[in-house]
C-alpha cells in the first residue's frame, strides 16, 4: 500500500468489530512505533497505557459519562485500546534518566558529547519550565506527534482506529492513579477493525483545498 493511498483511506472508526482482535505481532509493532516517537530534545515525556482485555477497556470507558457517552462502545468494541499521557513536569528525575539511556544506548562518543546533550536539554527544559512556564503544554505536544506516528502506523498496518479527547480527563486520571505518577492523560486511540455499522466507513473524507492550507514559497 502506498502512502498516499494510506492517507486517503484511514479515517476515524466509529463503531468497531468487537469479535476482531488485533494479532499480538502487529499490536507488537505499534508499540515499537509509541516507543521510537520523535520528541524535542528527546525528551520523552510520554506514558502509554494499553488495554487488550474487556476488564481494562472497562477502568477506561468510565471516563465517558453524559456528553462522552458516544464514545463507549468505541472503546468497549475495539480490539486495543491506548491512552496516551504526558508528564506534567520534567524534573530532574526523568532529565538524568534519559541521558542515562543515551549513553547506554551508545549515543556519546566522548564525556564532551555527554556535556554537550545534557546542556542542551537543560536550556530547552529551562526555556519552558522556568521563561514560558509551558511546560506540560510542550511535552503534550510531544505526546501528540506519537499521536500522529500512531495513526499513520496503524492505516499502514491496515487496522482501524479512532482518536479520542472525547472523555473525562479527571474520570480518567483518578482511574489509573495517574496524579501519583506525574502524569495527565490527553488522548484516547481505540483500535481494531471497523464493523458493519460503521456510517463513517461510507461516508467521503472532507478536507480543505490544497490552496488554502498549503503556500509554496
Ligand atoms: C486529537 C483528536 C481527537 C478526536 N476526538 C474524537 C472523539 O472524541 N470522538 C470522535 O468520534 N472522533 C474524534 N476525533 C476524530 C476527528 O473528528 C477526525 O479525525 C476528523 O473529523 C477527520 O476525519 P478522519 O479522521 O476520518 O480523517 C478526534 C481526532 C483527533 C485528531
């Protein structure tokens, strides 16, 4: 399948085949593509929680009461599900951790090169947390470029998936004791495979024109 082809026919799933199951193997690779997410100054400021069983789509789907209730059965249905959190602060903590990775995963040739990542890292870190004072803002918008990778992946994958804000953000944080962990959720995927009630697998994608949101320079 082409890319263009991926973009034209993925499209968001509103009601999904609850006998399908997405193959361990391929859900396998959506993890990897979570985990390998480009984020500025590789800051992974990222949790991902995954439900794959009735039980766990359950804790979930009780963050969709009154106005979210439509988005019950897409997480009740689905296959998969994913919340994807971001940490609320970038503390020193997560900062050693991720240069520690680095360098086990090889990154730095020499102490310089270490010297070198960390304080790059720290002035951006400093720029938001302590100048803007955005800094779960920043790091959401890092959550939502594995958002992005996820959706994209899962088209090419040829699974189905919905992309869901449509949800109780504090339901859910007190349901997985996400305040204890310094974390936030900000978005919901559901995934699997469209069932034949789905009106939006019918329905024509709508998009503006190419002029109007795109300028050669
Ligand atoms: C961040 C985000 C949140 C969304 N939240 C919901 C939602 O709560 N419920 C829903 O049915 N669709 C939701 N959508 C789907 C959008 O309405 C949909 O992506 C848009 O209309 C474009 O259509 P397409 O995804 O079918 O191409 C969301 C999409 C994104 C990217």
């Amino acid at each position: 399948m082409s890319l263009t082809r991926n973009v034209y026919t993925r499209y968001t799933t509103k009601a999904f085949d609850p006998a399908r199951r997405i193959p361990p193997e391929v859900f396998a690779e959506l993890e990897t593509l979570l985990r390998f997410a480009p984020s500025s100054v590789n800051s992974q400021p990222w949790h991902f929680f995954i439900a794959d069983d009735d039980a766990g789509k359950a804790r979930i789907a009780r963050a969709t009461p009154a106005a979210y209730a439509y988005n019950e059965g897409k997480i009740r249905n689905a296959s998969h599900v994913v919340v994807l959190a971001v940490r609320k602060d970038l503390d020193d903590a997560h900062l050693a951790a991720l240069l520690e990775q680095e360098d086990r995963d090889g990154r730095f040739p020499t102490r310089e090169a270490r010297a070198n990542q960390e304080k790059a890292r720290a002035f951006y870190v400093g720029l938001h947390r302590n100048e803007l004072k955005d800094v779960q803002t920043w790091a959401s918008k890092q959550v939502y470029l594995a958002l992005g990778a996820l959706l994209l992946g899962a088209a090419t994958l040829e699974l189905d998936a919905a992309p869901l804000e449509g949800f109780d953000t504090q339901i859910l944080d007190a349901e997985l004791g996400l305040a204890e962990r310094g974390l936030t959720s900000l978005v919901i995927v559901a995934l699997g495979y469209h069932s034949g009630d789905d009106f939006n697998a019918r329905l024509p994608k709508s998009r503006l024109p190419a002029e109007r949101v795109i300028t050669r320079l």
